[in-house]
C-alpha cells in the first residue's frame, strides 16, 4: 500500500468473517468497524465540525459528483483540500460519483433498507421520468440537477476530481446496477466496472506521481454483482489482484443493489474472496440489525445519510427501537431523548424540549436530533467493536436486538 496508508487486524468473531482493526491514514488512524458520517456537499448538515468530532467521528465521507457541480474540484484542491475547507482535522472520505450520476437513471432504487420512511425523490426515479444519465463503455453522460447543464464522467475524469478533492480514501468509478436489472445485464456491466478499475488504477497512479507534495490518498476498488454469488465473488477476486504499474487497491467497497435479506450472505460471499490485509467498506447502510449482520461478515467501515436525514424528521434512535419526538406522549416528557446517551442532547434537553422545536419548527431541531443521531451510531458501532475485543460479539448482538426489536414503535 502507499506511504502512510496501511490496515492492520486485530480481534476476529470466532468462525466469522468479522473483525477489529485499524486503518491507518495520513491524517489520523480509523479503528474499525467504524460508523463513518456523511457530509456530501463537505458540510455534515446542520452541525458544526467540532459537534461531529464531539460525538465520536473518526472520519468523513464527502461526494465527489456534488462538490463538482458546486464549488468545483479546483476550488477545494485550491483550498488545500476537502478536509481543511469544510473545518475537519481528521480523515476524509470522497465516493467517486458513480452512485449519484447513476441514480439518475430510470427505475433506480436506492440499495437497501429503504422502506418507506426517509425515503425521498432522491433515491427513487418513478419510471417514465427522463433519464438524466445514460452509460456507455467510456463513462457516462448526464446533466446537472442543479441546472441541466451536460457533463460528462469518466474514470480517469472521477480519479482527477477525487484527487483535487483530496480526501484519505477514494473510491473506484463503477456503475451501478439496480436489482431491476437482467442477468445478462449484470454481467456487461461487471466486464464494464471491471475496466473502470483498472483505468481507475491507471490514472490514480499517475496522479500520485505528479503531485507528490500531498499525502498518499488510498484507493478502494468497488464490487459490484448484485444477487448474483458467483458474479459478486468474481467480482471480489478480479478486484483483489487488480494491478496496474505495480499499483493494487488499498482497499474495497461492497456497493450497488442489496436486499436487505441477503446483506449478510452476499457481504460474507465477497468478504471470503478479499485479502483480510486490506479494508472493506460497505456502502450505504446504518440501519441497527444491519450494522450487525455486515459488522459479523467482515466489513470494517460504512457511511449512511439515513442518522441525518431521520434526524431532521424527528425520528429518534435509541436501545429501546425508534420513536417519533414530534408525537404527543413526549410533549410533557421532562426526560432526555434517549437516558442511555451521552450526547450533548441527551446531556442538556429533554424530549419536551425537542417536540417544542418540532412543533414551532425551529432550526435548532436540525442541529441537536442530528447529534443525538450521528452520536447513537457511532457509539452502537463502537460497543460493537469492544464486544468482539471481549470476545462477546454474539451475547451483545443477541442482547440487544432482543430489546431493539421489541421498543420499535
Ligand atoms: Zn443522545
């Protein structure tokens, strides 16, 4: 791997795939598994950095497609970089902007754990819609959705931007599929992400070489291969020895359609083809059963806009299952959100407090459901990382979903 950039594992789940480590990066270490915060526009919104590094985050993940479009890759590169302009002293993440072009095409669903609730026009295309995105062999074309504008991504164009942006690690271009999609179109298009990635490879190591002032940004390659066992594990192992002018990927991400009964299985499926050397994050997911059962098949890391998006709704997170504080049982409720946490919330309101902003739709909602959300993550995934240092990664998950499950309301 590069200078400064390196994994290491440490305490394994007996007779599982999963495991504790450390990923080390130029601007500080990630122990593993991690919950990673979502700031796509290089803002976890409505929160300050220092309410985001107070409740426990490690790292950042940024989008590469939205800071294009606004401010500019140049712009944050001329800035030193998306850590430095958004505030942040700690490691970055950017993905490469292949999910977001691509949700632009038509009939795509958002992979996993979607039901109804949070989900918004973002993730879903109603069919008949315009397509604003159409791949062929090179890249992909697509307009803006701020102005219509006509663009264009490439690998080489998606490695340029993530470089400018600067982040610790970076994501491979993919495409990415929906489960709506063929058999037979699966496979075209894994031949096709598959020559991403070594393009992807190609120009990283190019780029490394001609800016060798900055720090060594690591590398992920994307599996893509939907429900398919055999495609996901060629995927994994064709990724796995990828190499281009003695260049590998430093890591890997689990992207594309996931449903959510076969997270665990299609984790485990790719996770037995990876080298354990190397990290492997899981996109896009946050849902408490889920960071279990992707925790227990070996991935390490995974990022989710769902703790704020939620947050903003009301919706609260806690041991006991969700609640909504907007509904009437918490309008006299002198009570913190959730008497576990130690959040700054949870530390100085009481639900009566929140359901007043929710009611009188006030600002401030945004800022102390956002920490309270961000903050029961982060924590979930670090007790579950202490639980497989105790060697009591099973008594833990069983203890707690037990009690998760039955307080969801
Ligand atoms: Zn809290």
């Amino acid at each position: 791997m590069g200078d400064g950039f390196w994994f290491e594992q440490a305490a394994t789940i007996p007779g599982h795939l999963g495991r504790t480590g450390v990923i080390h990066t130029p601007h500080g270490d990630i122990a593993t598994p991690a919950f990673i915060v979502v700031g796509t526009q290089a803002t976890v919104k409505g929160v300050l950095p220092r309410d985001v590094r107070e409740a426990g985050a490690q790292a950042v993940l940024a989008n590469a497609y939205h800071l294009y479009l606004q401010p500019g890759a140049d712009l944050v590169d001329e800035a030193g970089g998306v850590a430095r302009f958004m505030g942040w002293d700690g490691p970055t993440y950017t993905d490469s902007g292949g999910f977001q072009v691509l949700s632009q095409g038509a009939g795509f669903k958002k992979v996993l754990a979607m039901g109804t609730q949070g989900l918004t026009s973002d993730d879903v295309i109603a069919p008949g819609k315009d397509r604003l995105a159409l791949v062929d062999d090179d890249g992909v074309n697509f307009r803006s959705y701020r102005d219509g504008s006509r663009h264009r991504f490439t690998p080489e164009i998606s490695m340029r931007i993530q470089h400018q942006l600067g982040a610790d690690i970076m994501f491979a271009f993919d495409e990415c599929t929906t489960l709506m999609n063929t058999r037979e179109y699966q496979e075209r298009s894994l031949d096709r992400t598959y020559a991403w990635a070594l393009r992807c490879l190609s120009e990283h190591k190019k780029l490394t070489d001609e800016r060798v002032s900055k720090p060594y940004q690591g590398l992920f390659g994307v599996v893509q291969g939907a429900q398919y066992e055999d495609l996901r594990r060629k995927a994994a192992r064709d990724l796995a020895e990828a190499e281009v002018d003695d260049q590998m990927f430093d890591g890997f991400g689990i992207g594309g359609a996931l449903e959510k009964e076969n997270l665990g299985t299609i984790c485990a499926w790719v996770n037995e083809e990876l080298p354990p050397d190397k990290p492997r994050h899981l996109l896009g997911i946050s849902e408490p059963e889920d960071l279990f059962v992707a925790i227990e098949a070996g991935a390490d890391t995974f990022d989710c806009v769902n703790p704020s998006r939620t947050a903003r709704n009301g919706r609260v997170y806690t041991d006991a299952g969700k609640y909504n504080v907007d509904t009437l049982v918490n309008k006299r409720s002198f009570t913190p959100l959730d008497d576990d946490c130690d959040c700054y919330t949870c530390t100085h309101f009481t639900r009566a407090y929140l359901h007043h902003l929710t009611r009188a739709k006030e600002l401030l909602l945004y800022t102390l459901m956002t920490i309270h959300n961000e903050r029961y993550h982060i924590r979930l995934v670090d007790r579950i990382r202490a639980s497989i240092e105790q060697g009591q990664f099973a008594d833990f998950r069983d203890e707690f979903l037990g009690r998760y499950a039955s307080g969801n309301r």
